[in-house]
C-alpha cells in the first residue's frame, strides 16, 4: 500500500463524514420543520384535518422527497465540495427556498391570512369584497358592467384596475373552482 492510496482512503472517509453529516441536517430540518406543523395542529385543532392540514402534510412530504433526491446517490460519485462548486445556482435556490418558507409557513399552511389591519385597511375594504363580488358575479353567470351591491355602485371595469389585473384573474378563477 502506497501514499496514495493512504491519502484516497482518508478523503473517501472524510467525504463520507461529510455527506453523512449533511443528511443528518437536512433530515433535521425537515423534522423540526414538520414536528413543528403538527405540534402546533394538534395543540389548536385536535385531531381534525382540514384541506390546508392536508395540504401542508403534502408539502412535508414533498420537502422529504426532495431531500432524499437531493441525495439520490451522488455523494458516492463526487465529492461535496464538487458538487456544491458545480451547482450553486440549485444551492442558492434551495437555500432562497426554505428561508422562505420557514419565513411564511403560517401563510403556507393556512393558519394566517396576509392581510394586515394595523396601517393599511385597503385590503380589508376594498379589494377583498372586490374580489369576493367578481368571484360571484362569475358564478352567478352576471357579466354586467355595474354592480349595485357595492357600495352605492360601483363600475366593474374600472374598479381600482382589478379586473383585468394578471394577479387578480388568478384569484376570480381559483375562487370560481374552489367555492
């Protein structure tokens, strides 16, 4: 046995030190992560899931999965700092990703509404009933151009420029399928 083959020994151990630290604190994450959804689940609502529960456990479960593909068996191949070298536009994103949703779970999951009525009740006054009346002139099949229901009338197409907002028709359209 020569010095090489020392040397390509004690990488390949130190390697597998550092893949096997790695999983370790990515699997960390992700159980303090869902430990976290289902503490606070349990401790508020019991035993009871609702779709946002069952959206959330969904997430949990797709968060494990990336994990393990991000596993996958490339460790044995290439080292870590290879790899992270090789890849940090994924690494930035994934990073960019779960600082983000660690940020706005309670968004995510259901459990608050980002909708603020300290400073700004705009939201709360104007453009959520906007939304709710589109949803339901959609639904009721009414496509005029006046709403008398709002306010004293309003007119529909001008109203704050939120009918034909790229954002807004997400919401008339999700809201017109899930109520």
């Amino acid at each position: 046995m020569n010095q090489s083959d020392v040397k390509q020994g004690n990488s390949k151990e130190r390697n597998f030190r550092e893949h096997l630290i790695f999983e370790i604190l990515l699997l960390l994450v992700w159980a303090v992560c869902c430990g976290h959804f289902l503490l606070v689940h349990f401790r508020s609502r019991g035993m009871h899931f609702n779709t946002f529960s069952w959206m959330a456990v969904l997430t949990q479960t797709f968060i494990l999965l990336f994990f393990l593909f991000l596993h996958g068996g490339r460790w044995s191949r290439t080292g870590l700092r290879q790899w992270v070298q090789e890849h940090p536009v994924r690494i930035l994103t994934f990073l960019m990703l779960a600082c983000a949703f660690l940020i706005f779970h309670e968004y995510i999951y259901g459990y608050r509404i980002f909708v603020f009525r300290d400073i700004g009740v705009d939201t709360t006054n104007q453009y959520v009933p906007v939304i709710f009346m589109m949803i339901n002139k959609l639904k009721t099949g009414d496509l005029s151009f006046w709403e008398f229901n709002y306010g004293l009338g309003i007119d529909v197409l001008n109203s704050q420029s939120q009918i034909c907002d790229p954002f807004n028709l997400i919401y008339y359209f999700l809201g017109y399928f899930l109520k």
